[in-house]
C-alpha cells in the first residue's frame, strides 16, 4: 500500500485501509499477502507513481477520498510475483519519527 505524506498520520492509516480493503476485493488472495504500507510526498507523486506500477503490468486499486473531493489518497496492489518486488524498492516505508512529530 502507498499513501501520502501530506496527510495526518491518522488519515494515511485510514486511507491505506480503504485501498488495502478495494485490492482485496479486486485481486483475491490465494496465501496470506505481505503488507507494507509506503509513503509518497503527495497526491502528484502518488498518481505519477500509479501509472508507472501500471506500465509494468501491476496490477492496481485505487482509493479516491469522496471526504477531499475525490483526491487520490491511497493505492494497493495485486500479489506481486518475486521478480516484480525490484519496483518497490525505492520508496519509503512509513517511518515513526514522522508519526510522532505530527
């Protein structure tokens, strides 16, 4: 799962659920998935983000907030096959300094 930054902590757990919850339903799970939660510095970063997954053939539900005027404000995957985990290496996962700071 990916989220924004720019959101309070409270609402990028919020956000990352709901997409978790929409890929559950859209790509079901054969063994228990590996769950991460990342983050993006913020709405245009996440988009950009989107579509590069997708030009690799990743699979991808997205949650757009109807509470923001429909921003995007989270994405989950489909199972990702071990050859494909190289795409994600580069983001960061959701640090706890930046929890507590808020």
């Amino acid at each position: 799962m990916i989220t924004r930054r720019d959101l309070s902590f409270e609402q990028q757990a919020c956000q990352a659920i709901h997409a978790a919850r929409l890929s559950a339903r859209d790509f079901p799970f054969r063994e228990e998935p590996h769950l991460c939660l990342c983050t993006v510095k913020n709405e245009a970063r996440l988009q950009l983000e989107l579509e590069k997954l997708r030009s690799q053939g990743i699979e991808i539900s997205e949650w757009r907030e109807p509470d923001r005027n429909n921003e995007l404000t989270a994405i989950a995957t489909g199972p990702i096959p071990g050859d494909q985990r190289r795409l994600f290496r580069n983001f960061q996962l959701l640090r706890v300094e930046e929890v507590v700071a808020v």
